[in-house]
C-alpha cells in the first residue's frame, strides 16, 4: 500500500476523533449516560476508527507505527459490533476522555 492511502486512513480516523470528542465536549458523564443519541454518535465514531484501523492491520502498516494501539482500536470495534455482553457505555466514555485525545495526538504528530 502506498503511504498517500496510510494518509487517508489517518485522515478519516482523525476526522471521527475530532467528531466524537466535539460531541461531548462540556458534557458531563451524566448527561452522556443520560443522551441515548449522543451514546449512538460517539459508538458509531468508535466502530469507524476500530474498522479502519482492521485496515492499517490487514495492510500491515501498523508495524510503522508500534505507538499506536492498532489493535486494541480493532479490538473494541469487535466488542461493538459483535455485542459481547452488551455495549459498556462506562467504557465509551473512558476511552473518549482517555484514549482519544491521546490518540488524536499521536496520530496528528
């Protein structure tokens, strides 16, 4: 794969990031366990960059960048989409506050 397509995927994954953490931003955990359409918009953004980030592993391209947690992103785009034991709407909102503006760092450097 040539190094414009890594870009793109960067790119895409950044965009759902930036979506996500612009969603909630002021918004208590609260209000996210409370907000049934905002908990969708921010899974469905997750789903996104765990499906994309499937690509960076399928292509190999993650090896480039061990700094990243390729797998672990592929590996709650599992847990959504196969529904093991439910979605944990605590765990979204972890890795939003945690993992994604970290992430988003990462991936911007």
């Amino acid at each position: 794969m040539n190094p414009d397509k890594y870009s793109q995927i960067v790119q895409k994954i950044t965009a759902h990031i930036q979506r996500t953490l612009s969603y909630c931003s002021g918004v208590s955990q609260e209000q996210f366990m409370a907000d049934r359409m905002l908990q969708e918009a921010c899974i469905l953004n997750i789903l996104q960059v765990g499906e994309l980030a499937a690509r960076v592993i399928e292509y190999g391209l993650d090896k480039g960048h061990p700094e990243i947690a390729w797998r672990p992103m592929r590996g709650m785009r599992n847990r959504i989409v196969h529904d093991y034991d439910g979605v944990r709407l605590d765990t979204v909102w972890d890795t939003i506050q945690k993992d994604l503006p970290d992430l988003l760092k990462k991936l911007q450097a």
